[in-house]
C-alpha cells in the first residue's frame, strides 16, 4: 500500500464516521474548525474539514491552546489509525504517556473535528458528543484521528519512544501471516455446517466449546511457533464474532456472509483487519487460563496498543527487545504497575512481573509475529528483539510501499485420492475463500491439505456453485486436466444430489386439521400427502373446485406480521390469513394456549413467567424472542413481556429517596458534574438537566454554591 493508497482509505474512514453526525452537528464542527484556516469556505462541509486539517498551520493553531498535551496527543493518536480507539482505552492510553485532562481534550478535539466519532451499539445520528459516566464500557463510543491528519507527513507531530533500541546480532525472522487467516477459513466452513450455539447468557454451551478448543485444526500449534498461543481456537472464535463474520446476536451462529463477500482480495488488507481484531479482544487474552479477574481484559487492550505505539517510535533498522516492552508496561499502565486494586496474583509484585513477561511474549511473539506484523530476531537470547515489519508499520500509519506477493501459475496439486495440496507460499485469499466452499480442510501447515467429499461438493453447490466451476478451477489452478476419477466424482455426486422430483405447477394446501384433510380427500381431492395436515395439488382443470380457499402464501417470501397483542401485552392473537406453517411451532415455544379458537377460527395464547422460562430452557435468548415479536407483530415486544424477560434472567427493584437537582440547561448540569467543588456530591444523572444528591449532602452543596455565587432553591421541607 503506497502514500497515496492509504491517504484514501484513511479519508473513505473518516468520512464513515462524519456521515453519522447530524446536519446540525456536521456543520456546527465545521465552523469550529474553520475558524482556525484562510482558505476559502467550500459547501461540503465534509470536504471543508478535509482540507482545514490537511493544513499543517491551521491544525497547529488548533492545537495551541492545549499546548503539548494536545501536539503528544495527535502523535500518539496517529500510530493508531486503522483501529477505532474506545472512549476509556483512548483516555487510558493519554494518561499513560503524560496527556493531562484527557477527557476534556478529546472532547474538544472531536468538537473540531481532529477526532471522529461512532457509537459502538446503534446506528442512529450522533447529535452531540456525549459520553455517560459510569456508562458500560460495550455502549462507550469509538473514536479515531481524522484521516487528513494521518495521511500527512507533519514534523512537528512526532515523539521519542521510551524504549532503547537495540541491534540485533542475527537476522530477523518473519512469519508469511496465512496461519490466521487459514484457521478463520475453517471456522467459517466449521459454522456454516454446523452453528456454533451459545446459552441466554451468550456464554458457549460446553459441547460448542469443546468444538473450538478441540479441533484438531484450529487447536493445533502454528507451524512458524515461537510461543505457546493458549486457546488458538477460542481466539479464532472471538476475533471472527468481534469483526461481524459471525452473527453476533442470535443464539445459533452461522457466517453472516461468504468471505469472499467479506474479507479483501489481499493478505496486506485482510492482515490489518485481523490486526484491528487482536489489539481490541477482550474475551480472550494471552495468558488463557492464568488470566487474572476484574478489568484486565480491558486493561490488556490498552497494553497492546501503546506497545505498537512503542515500536512505531524505533528508529527504521532497529529494535526492541521483550523485556525493554514489559519494563514500559510496568513503569506506565496498569495493571502491570499495580496502581488500583489488583486482585489474585496481580497483587504479588513478583508474580505480576512474571505474568507481565509472560503476556508480552504472547501478544509480540504470538499474535502479532503469526499476523505478520512484527519480525523477531536473536531468539536464542532471553529477551529476543522484535521490530514492525513493514506490513506492521502500513498497519501504525506508516507508509510502506510493499511489493505484492509473485502469484505463481500452478497453485494447487490434484491428486487421485481426491486431495488437494495448495503450499502456503502459492496461496491467495482468492483461491482460500473458494476451496473452503467446496473441500474440506485436513491439515494447515507447511501446506494446506483440503479433501473432495461427497459432503463437500453437496456444501459447494448449496452455497451455488456448479459441477463444471469446481472442475475448471481445479483444473486453472493445478494447470493440469484433473485426474478422470476425481472429475468423475464430482459429477457423480452432483448428479446425486438433483435427483428430485419436480413440478412445474403445483400449489401447496394447508389445511386447520388432520381431520379437514381427510375430509378433502374423500371427497375426490387427488393431492400428494407431505404431512397430516399438508399437502401438493397439480394445477389442473377442475383440482380446486371443492377448496375454499382462506388465503394464499408464498413461502419463499420472509414471514409476515399475523399475531396481534392484548392492550396488556400477554394475550397474543393469531391471523389465520396472514399466518403460515412455522407460526404455530413458533409461538408455542414462548407462550401457552389460553383458548380455542373464537368464531373466527383465531386461536389466542398467553405469555406467562412459565412459558418464558420454558423458553429459556430450551435454549432460547431475549435477543431472539425481540426479533420473533418484531417479525410477527410488526412491533417490539410489548413492555408486560420485556418485564416478564427481565424477571426471569434476574430482576431485583429498590426503592430510596432522592433529592433533585433541576439545572436550567443540559450546560450548566455539565459544569456541576466538572467543577471540583460540586462534582463529587452528585449521586447520578438522571437526564440532560437533572441531577440526583443524597439529602444528607444538600447543606455541603448549598455551601458549594453559594461560594460559586449560585442561588439554591430548596424545597419546603429542606429549607432549614
């Protein structure tokens, strides 16, 4: 990827992000940031932004009235720019590098656009740059340095790395970063077989887990291993669901999509992709089992990043070794300092500087070195020297002009037993997303060893591919004419798999009971039985004249809305016109009849405490009874069944008294949270201008405010 090439994405990127602010909010960060540049106004205010922050000078303005926090923030900022820092890891990883006041920094940066912001959680048009304190840290926005800035090479952004650097005795060794995205392959053929199920509590049932931790595939040692990686399949697992490759929501994961839909066309790109992914897990990390409890997976999100900070900082032929790394984490960042409260073996100065060590080995020498991201040298020694490569630097923002991989005319080798060989170095991402549609994978490492089944071919075809596409791949990718059994194979187990019987006009009749059915037929209704209630009708002169007929579906169609709610929300109400085959094995899973069926011929069904922990017994998640009411009602699920979700999963209510504080704008409730004098007795926010005290702290806030000059009103019974 050259200058220009990157200049490019980081634009397309930033102006992602703008596109999810609002009218008001895009143009109002475009003045700000405006008033800092001469150059003439465009109206695009997107394109105005990008040219104000591609000017060194007026970017300098901006950045004098923070001084050199604000000039260390942009550079630290900057080595980041294809993974979106989270609101508390990009405060966390200021502080650490001696930015006072990072909170307020960040938010005057994203006011002037140096910063971008998306929400993590919803889509919906960002307003206003508002973080709740205390929020979860999953619903905390994503932020990222403005693409212009990154793109351009300022001198005045630059900072020392804090780590010696060092010169190697050998040569560095390089790893050709296909072990990650071979395994991610398999995990996708692996789910698209078979989804992976997951309990209401998103937690993996024991046998799914045993499917990641124990496949010998995604299990297995790398072939290029330095260190031990723990749980390599677990960490395929979690990288895949965290960049969307896997549905994130339901209870059954399946791909959302083929790779070759999903992932770019070359490693360089998908390399960074899988980069953004390991620096941001949280639900896997590299000490596995010895993992210690409380924020550290949050924590070690923050190491990982100002590691690659570290290593961006190195002069261009030189080093660092491990220990130079872990001695940075523990002077800077916890919990490798011990500041907090480290709980377990963090607690042991001794033992937490093991862990240290231990974890740096495994992110440098495992994930990063497998990704293709660093090279590593002197690897006899304690402490071997490590440095970016030059994928590694493209992925800090780096420019690095890499020649693209020689793509060789013979790829893969056909054999007779049906095998197929592919060696690592002749591999594509093009060739690897369409073997894992039609051949099952046996073995990954020097070469890729994939196997022809009768399964396979049958997965290739579902997934639409045809006899002779496999055929003429194999054979442009062998350079050979296939082996006459192989070819034969495929030919005959496609042949297998279309032999169906097939109408050319025929209409499918459900009838209200088996009895009804019955009925039709002996009545001279010439059909073919599917099921007891089901069953296939030629279009033919005459085949419906005794049917009344009460509606007509086309299955091929998504499901339709055909239940109604009771105006307290537990009585549910079938559409016989609208409702379709699946509707009654469905809505019988979350709620009970409550009676037959009405003169209509409408049955009605309750939705109890029992019937919603039956549910949850059998596997069923809240996410999937939202999606059910969505898809048949038309409507999110009324509030007596979300209280009835809640209730089961865990639901405790308190009740204590409060007094409220009522500010005359969302600004001034801002300022009492901020000012040292009022910020620590507030309680909580209860909206824009609302704040909640405890009664026994309103004489210490009057006393506050009247010092600041501020009137408090109080009501009758806390005037004294």
């Amino acid at each position: 990827m050259n200058d220009g090439t990157m200049h490019e994405i980081l634009l397309d990127q930033y102006r992602q992000y703008l596109s999810r602010y609002s009218a008001d909010l895009l143009q109002g960060v475009c003045e700000q940031a405006s008033r800092f540049s001469r150059a003439k106004r465009l109206d695009d205010p997107v394109e105005q932004l990008i040219k104000t922050l591609g000017n060194e000078k007026a970017l300098a303005k901006m950045l004098d009235r923070h001084g050199e926090g604000g000039t260390r923030a942009v550079a630290v900022l900057r080595r980041s720019p294809f993974v979106p820092w989270r609101w508390d890891h990009a405060i966390a990883v200021l502080e650490s590098v001696g930015v006072e006041s990072p909170y307020t920094l960040l938010l005057e940066f994203l006011e002037m656009g140096i910063l971008a912001m998306k929400r993590n959680t919803t889509d919906d048009p960002i307003v206003r740059f508002d973080v709740v304190t205390g929020a979860s840290p999953a619903s905390l926005p994503l932020v990222t340095l403005a693409g212009p800035i990154v793109s351009q090479t300022f001198s005045s952004f630059e900072i020392e790395s804090p780590l010696p650097s060092e010169k190697p005795a050998g040569s560095f060794r390089q790893a050709d970063g296909w072990e990650w995205p071979m395994r991610l392959a398999i995990l996708w053929q692996m789910t698209w077989l078979a989804p992976i199920k997951r309990t209401q509590q998103r937690l993996l049932f024991k046998k799914d887990r045993e499917r990641l931790t124990l496949n010998p595939l995604l299990a297995a040692e790398t072939l290029d291993s330095l260190v031990r990686v723990p749980d390599p399949g677990l960490m395929i697992y979690q990288l895949a669901l965290d960049q969307g490759w896997l549905d994130p929501v339901v209870e059954e994961q399946s791909p959302t999509a083929p790779l070759w839909q999903v992932w770019p066309d070359d490693l360089a790109a998908l390399s960074r992709i899988i980069g953004r992914g390991l620096v941001t897990l949280e639900d896997w990390n590299e000490l596995g089992t010895d993992v210690p409890v409380g924020t550290f997976s949050s924590d070690v999100v923050v190491s990982r990043q100002l590691i690659l900070l570290w290593l961006s900082l190195l002069p261009a032929e030189e080093g660092a070794t491990l220990e130079s790394l872990a001695r940075a984490l523990e002077s800077s960042v916890a919990p490798w300092n011990g500041a907090g409260e480290p709980t377990g073996p963090m607690r042991l100065p001794a033992e937490r500087a093991t862990l240290c060590r231990t974890w740096v080995r495994g992110f440098v020498l495992g994930l990063l070195y497998q990704a293709g991201l660093v090279e590593a040298a002197d690897l006899q020694e304690t402490s071997p020297i490590v440095r970016l490569t030059p994928r590694g630097k493209q992925f800090v923002g780096i420019a690095e002009n890499i020649e693209p991989a020689p793509k060789y005319p013979v790829s893969l080798l056909v054999q007779p037993n049906h095998q197929l060989i592919v060696y690592r170095q002749a591999l594509s991402i093009e060739l690897l997303v369409q073997l894992i549609l039609f051949a099952e994978p046996r073995s990954s490492g020097a070469a890729m060893t994939l196997e022809l089944t009768p399964g396979s071919i049958y997965h290739g075809l579902e997934a639409g591919l045809q006899p002779e596409q496999i055929i003429q791949l194999l054979q442009d990718q062998s350079g050979r004419t296939l082996p006459g059994g192989v070819e034969e194979s495929i030919r005959t187990w496609s042949q297998k798999r279309e032999r169906l019987t097939i109408y050319s006009q025929a209409t499918l009749f459900e009838f209200a009971s088996a009895a009804d059915l019955e009925d039709a037929l002996a009545r001279g209704l010439v059909a073919a039985r599917l099921t007891d209630r089901m069953v296939l009708v030629e279009e033919q002169e005459g085949a419906f004249k005794n049917l009344r007929l009460t509606a007509s579906r086309d299955y091929r169609l998504e499901p339709q809305p055909c239940v109604q709610c009771s105006p307290d929300g537990t009585i549910l109400k079938v559409n016989l016109e609208t409702s379709d085959l699946m509707l009654e094995s469905e809505i019988r899973r979350i709620s009970d009849l409550a009676s037959t069926a009405d003169k209509q011929g409408a049955f009605h069904f309750r939705v109890t405490r029992e019937s919603i922990e039956r549910a949850f017994e059998q596997g069923l998640r809240g996410e999937f009874i939202d999606q059910w009411f969505r898809r048949r009602t038309g409507q999110d699920p009324p509030d007596s069944v979300r209280l009835l979700l809640r209730a089961v999963t865990g639901l405790s209510l308190s009740a204590r008294q409060i007094v409220v504080v009522s500010a005359e704008s969302p600004l001034v409730a801002d300022g009492l949270l901020q000012h040292p004098r009022t910020a620590s007795l507030f309680a909580e926010r209860l909206g824009p201008s609302a704040l909640s005290i405890a009664t026994e702290k309103l004489p210490e806030l009057r006393q506050a405010l009247d010092e600041l000059g501020i009137p408090l009103t109080l009501p009758e019974a806390n005037a004294g």
